[in-house]
C-alpha cells in the first residue's frame, strides 16, 4: 500500500472550512474497484484541503496515478467541489509548503 499526498484548492477564497464529510464521500464514490483505494484521510485548512490517500500499485498504474485520477473524477462536474483543483507548486501536486511524497507502508 502507498500513500499520495494531494492538496485540492478552491477557485476563490476559502468562506470556511470544506465540508470534509461531502469530499469524503465523492472520492469513495470516484474510486474504480480495481483502482484498490484502502484509506483516505483529509485535512482542511484556510487554502484548501490536504488529502492523503492509501492505494495499491498495480502493474498498469502507479499510486499516485491512481490518486490523483480518483481527485480529478471527484472534481468533474456536476461535483459540488467543481471548480476547485489540484494545487500546484515545486512538486507539481501540492501548494507551496505541503509535503508531497508517495511513500510505501505494509500491512
């Protein structure tokens, strides 16, 4: 199991924290079975949301392939969270000063 690391910000300002329980949902909702989405977790913050999220590579994709393929489906219209987008920064997925690693647990 590898775990992704992804910030999602909103089009505009924050008017208060995401509703964590609704973008929960949507990203169970986007994940594809074979996609083999273990664990989420989601931190709000005042520029966006930090999300980690636990896959299982497989020989077709990556982990983080797969993470980020499961946000931007969670995004698409008609989402109540479209608009908002994957931060970019350094890295390329997170905003400036979040950490963005794939990393490899075992359980």
């Amino acid at each position: 199991m590898e775990l992704t690391l992804v910030s999602l910000v909103p089009p505009g300002p924050v008017p208060g924290p995401a509703d964590d329980g609704r973008l929960l949902r949507l990203l169970w909702g986007a994940a594809r079975p074979e996609e083999r989405l273990e664990h989420i977790s989601v931190r709000s913050g005042p520029h966006g949301v930090d999300l980690g999220l636990f896959t299982v590579a497989t020989p077709a994709t990556t982990a983080a392939e797969t993470a980020l393929a499961i946000c931007r489906r969670a995004l698409a219209p008609p989402s109540p969270f479209h608009g908002w987008h994957l931060a970019t920064g350094s890295t390329g997925l997170a905003r400036p000063g979040a950490t963005t690693t794939t990393t490899t647990t075992t359980t």
